[in-house]
C-alpha cells in the first residue's frame, strides 16, 4: 500500500474522507471535508477526484460532494445485515401498518446501536432515529435491549462508563443501568419512556438467529402515553416471526420447466 512521507497510507486518507460523512450529511464542501478528516485541502481535494472517478463519491452542480451510487451499491450487496433487513422488511411494513409509528431494526455497533432499517410515517410522533444512525444504548431501547444480551464485559464497561442525559428520564447512573438490564432479560423487552425525548417511548424486543443468539433489537417508538405498553403484544409477535424467517431462508424460485401449484 503506498504510503505519504508521514507514513499513513493513501487508503487511510481515503477511508478519513468517507468518513467525514456523518449520518446527517448529504452534501459537503471540500473545506468542510478537509477540516473533518484532519487533512490538507490539497490533499483532500485530489483524493475526492480520484474517489469520484472510481464512484465512491460524487460532485454536485455547485461542487459540493456527496456519497457516490457504486459505493451504495457495493455496500448494499457486502452487508453483513443483508439477510436480517430482507427477512425483517416485510415483518416490519405489516408491524409499521398496525402500529402507525415508527418501525426500527437496528443492530450493535461497537458502544452504539446502528438502525439499518426505519419505516416512519406522517404525523408519527417525534423520533432522532434514521436508517445508518446511531444512538447510545444506554438512552434507546434498542440500545438497551442489546446491551442487556451482550457479552459480561461490554455490559460491565458500559455501565462504568458516564452516561449523557437527554431527559430527565434517561439513565444516568450505574445502579440505574444495571438495574435496567436485568430487568430487560427478565422481561425480554425494552421499555423506555421518555428517555430520550419526552413526548416519545420506545419499545424494543429482541430478534434471534437460528442458534438462539440476539442479533438485533426490533422496536417502535410511540407517543409516550397509557396506551403505550399496549404495542407490546404485536411487537413481540412480529420480532418472532423475523427470527422464524432468519431461520428458513426464502426457498430457490422454480425452473421454469416445472409445474406451477397456481395452475391447478
């Protein structure tokens, strides 16, 4: 790999300019990109060419850069949460239809929760999530009921770790935490109302793979109000049956030669 005279390799560089992209960001100047990378404009402006004529990345009318299509393409087709989202999106459009809110899967992200897949509505009631966002686990019910099925040691750092509060509701202490995740497993949901904003409460419970492990948190957020804990039923119904579906995966389609059963 080519290196610069400061011994950081041009792929490096490269990855620093994608990453300059946060979740809110659809267009950026190149000034803009170079501060956030930490790189000279210079050297930033001719990687974002390069990464242009790859299709990494892609110039506007007026100059500003954006994520490129052959970057999404690649992405969407190398995603380890490929399978999760195809099993998971039907589940959630009939889920999303019942509950007229926002629908979320989201998976662990390091100390985060990363949503890879949001279906919302109009009028729906407040929510800061959105597809390739992250929030803390310990303010989102996703993040909690992750954190609540996640080895010892990350449950333990977390819960030494401080806690930013977003409502007077959040959990901020490591009693509180502690607390909280053991009364997920006991219960085997999320229940968090207003925690990260007032008026919202969201409800998360857990998908699993064939083996029985927690793979992701299936959650909505609803108005927080008395008819709240009524969503869990459903939600608790509908992340079954995504782990049914993870655990059979969709059959081959058949040969043309064969004998359809919608002809009989």
């Amino acid at each position: 790999m080519p290196r610069t005279q400061g011994g950081e390799s041009v792929l490096s560089r490269a990855v620093r300019i994608v990453e300059a992209f946060g979740p809110g960001d659809t267009a950026l100047s190149i000034t803009e990109i170079a501060r956030r990378s930490g790189l000279h404009i210079a050297t930033a402006s001719r990687l974002v060419e390069e990464l242009c004529g790859f299709g990494w990345l892609q110039r506007d009318e007026d100059r500003k850069v954006r994520i490129g299509v052959r970057m999404w393409e690649v992405a969407s087709r190398a995603s380890p949460t490929l399978s999760l989202r195809e099993a998971a999106m039907p589940v959630m459009e009939d889920l999303h239809a019942i509950v007229g809110q926002h629908t979320q899967l989201g998976v662990m992200e390091g100390d985060e929760v990363l949503f890879v897949e949001r279906l919302t509505a109009p009028g729906a009631v407040i929510n800061f999530t959105r597809i390739a966002g992250r929030q803390p686990l310990h303010a989102s019910s996703s993040g909690l009921l992750l954190l609540a099925y996640a080895p010892p040691a990350l449950q333990e750092r977390m819960i030494a770790s401080p806690l930013e509060a977003y409502t007077e509701k959040t959990i901020v202490s490591s009693s509180q935490l502690r607390s909280a995740l053991a009364e997920v497993r006991r219960q085997g949901y999320a229940f968090l109302a207003g925690h990260i904003h007032s008026a919202a409460t969201g409800i998360a419970v857990p998908v699993r793979d064939p083996a029985g492990k927690v793979i992701a948190a299936l959650a909505v957020i609803v108005p927080n109000d008395g008819a709240a804990r009524s969503r869990i039923p459903v939600l608790q119904g509908a992340s079954a049956a995504v782990s049914r579906a993870m655990a059979y995966p969709a059959p081959p389609p058949s040969r043309p030669t064969e004998p359809s059963i919608l002809n009989h």
